[in-house]
C-alpha cells in the first residue's frame, strides 16, 4: 500500500507499506541420541518454520530540474522468522518447537537511510578557454547508514551432530563492555555467557544482540566529453567511504574460546560476499578512476 503526494517543480514524496508472510519453510534441527539403539545423532527436516516481513518506507525523489536530481529512501522494517536458512539450529535430545526460536532475522536491519545529490557543474561564462574548460562537470554524493544485523553467541566445543548450541544466558551482566583495543570500541561480555549442558540448547535467544551498523559517505565527480551526437567520453574520479569512517563486522561470538572471539576481527566489508570485497560498502576509503567511451 502506497501513498504518493505531487509538490512543486516535479518534486514527489511517498509512503508506502511493505508486508511479507511466509509459512511451512524449511528448518532443520540436530537432534542429540533420540534413540540410543541406534545412531547418536541425526538431522531432521521438518516444513514447519515461519516468516514476517512489515516495512515503512518513505521517500522523497526530485527529479533532474535546475541542475539538481535529488533521492532520499528512509526505511523502518522488521523481519523475523524461526529459521534465516535451511542450516541446523538446534541441538537437543527432543524436538524444539520453532516458537522458542522466533525471532529477529540474521538479515533484519531495523532503520536503513540513503540518499544520493547529483548536481551539474555550471560552466564559466567569462572567456572561451575557461568556458570550454568548466564544461559538463557533475558531482555526486551518496550517503548510507543502516543499523546492524543482529546474531547471538555459539557454544563450538558442544557441538553435536554438526550443529553448534547457544550459550546460556546469565542474568544481570551486561552484554558488552567497553574495549578500546576492539573494533568498535567494545567486545561481548564473557561473564554474560556459560556454556549449556552437553546436548541442550542454551538459555540465550536467537538473535538477541544487535550487531554493529553501517555509515558510509562516497564522493565522485566527472566530466562527459562530446566527440560528436553519438561519440562520448566519460571520465569520473571516484571515492568510496570519503572520510574513511570505520565500520566492523560482527563478532563470532564463539563463548568459550578466548577473549579474541568476542571481539569484531575484521571490517563489515568482509563479510558481505563478493569477488572484490574492497569497494563493498563498509570497506575503508577506496580511490578509483575509470573511463568510459560511448557510440
């Protein structure tokens, strides 16, 4: 559902809700010794995990009049599900209900904002050569903030047929601590966390740390040199996280194996796929200059 108000000048704004269900979805679970006759452990597959997606998302668009274009997206979304992927999630001697694990998606993104400016150099109007000179430049900016994904800790040295358990949660301490010697400033609390009995799921939630988020400011700017109607070139000169703002990667989370895996390891670029991780959003600054040729 959306609604869409026409302003001045060819400006828009709109409102729009966004809403996805999904039901009978894969889940699977690691099962501890269910019959000791016969093997220790198996995986059982069942359809019977769960989806919600409810999204605001506003957004104001201008578009390309007086030499500005202009696009603001702000969005306000939840996504919760009792399974992300179709991987193990839990490790008991006796089914798990997928309600004890409804919750936050490993994807949700609470608050998401971008915008992106592209304005049209005007060129100099005193003297040929300075004319020819100012012609056809344009700047770009683009600007992304997101809150963090979110995750929870995993107990490795429990692991039962594959799949790793959540940590028990204790009570009254808090999740993180200040660390100037982390990314980010602070690491997981590792009084916060016990590790389950061997073969039960721990006490702590699925999903219920919120990571850290994203900020990310790129800068370019460019001129097109006309050759002739249908002869172009395009030169830009790009930057990527202008002001080189560092943005880190969840911890693993791995309770139990020292301090070093409660902390962020690596920058949120990383982590996010890809064959050339360097211009992925929340890598450090990056430089680029590229040319292209049109006909």
């Amino acid at each position: 559902m959306a609604l869409e108000k026409s302003l001045w000048g060819q400006q828009a704004v709109s409102v729009t809700y966004v809403g996805q269900a999904g039901r009978n979805l894969l889940r699977q679970e690691g099962l501890a010794q269910p019959n000791a006759n016969f093997a220790s452990t198996f995986i059982l597959t069942q359809n019977d995990a769960r989806s919600n997606y409810n999204a605001l998302q506003m957004q104001y668009r201008r578009p390309v009049s007086s030499r500005l274009q202009a696009l603001f997206n702000y969005t306000r979304s939840h996504s919760l599900d009792s399974a992300s992927n179709d991987i193990v999630n839990e490790v008991s001697s006796t089914v798990i209900s997928t309600a004890n694990d409804y919750a936050s998606s490993g994807f949700d993104v609470r608050q998401s904002l971008s915008s992106a400016l592209v304005l049209a150099i005007p060129s100099v109007t005193r003297g040929q050569f300075f004319e020819h000179l100012s012609r056809n430049w344009s700047i770009e900016t683009q600007i992304v903030a997101r809150s963090g994904f979110p995750f929870n800790g995993t107990v490795l040295t429990a692991n039962i047929g594959g799949a790793n358990p959540r940590p028990d949660r204790i009570l009254g301490k808090p999740l993180w601590i200040s660390n100037s010697q982390a990314g980010g400033g602070k690491s997981l609390n590792a009084d916060a966390f016990a590790r389950p009995a061997q073969g039960r799921q721990g006490t702590e939630g699925r999903n219920d740390i919120r990571g850290f988020g994203l900020t990310e400011v790129d800068f370019s700017v460019g001129r097109k040199f006309a050759f002739t109607d249908r002869i172009n070139l395009q030169f830009r000169a790009d930057a990527f996280n202008l002001f080189n703002h560092p943005n880190f990667a969840n911890p693993r989370a791995f309770i139990g194996l020292g301090p070093s895996f409660l902390s962020s390891a690596s920058m949120l670029n990383h982590g996010l796929g890809g064959l050339n991780p360097l211009f992925q959003e929340g890598g450090p600054r990056s430089l680029q200059l590229s040319l292209k040729l049109s006909f």
